[in-house]
C-alpha cells in the first residue's frame, strides 16, 4: 500500500499575508519600466508595480 499524505490548507494569516498594508496605503512600489514615452501625455512616464499585490501606478516626468 502507498502512504497517506496530509494536505495542508493556508490559515487565514497565511492566506492574506503582506495585504493589510497595501489596504491601508502602504505599498511596496518598485519600478518596472523607466523612461518610457506615453504618447496621450505627451511626456516620458515610469510605470511602478506593487510587490505585495500587484497594483500599477504610472508617474509623469
């Protein structure tokens, strides 16, 4: 006979980990394309993704 495996389910704690902050505003922004032209603004932009959660945020030069 095979052995039985147990699977584990994530706790709550595990399963939300890291998302409270962003909730609150606190995200962990880290660039992800530098210096690229937007043709709608007219302007270089840098386009930023949050770590934790995926968030994007485009900033104008």
């Amino acid at each position: 006979m095979g052995d039985v495996v147990k699977f584990k389910r994530p706790t709550a704690a595990e399963k939300h980990k890291g998302k409270s902050l962003c909730r609150s505003g606190f995200h962990k922004w880290e660039v992800v394309q530098e210096k690229q032209f937007d043709v709608k603004q007219g302007k270089l932009v840098t386009i930023y993704k949050c770590k934790r959660c995926g968030k994007q945020k485009v900033t104008a030069h």
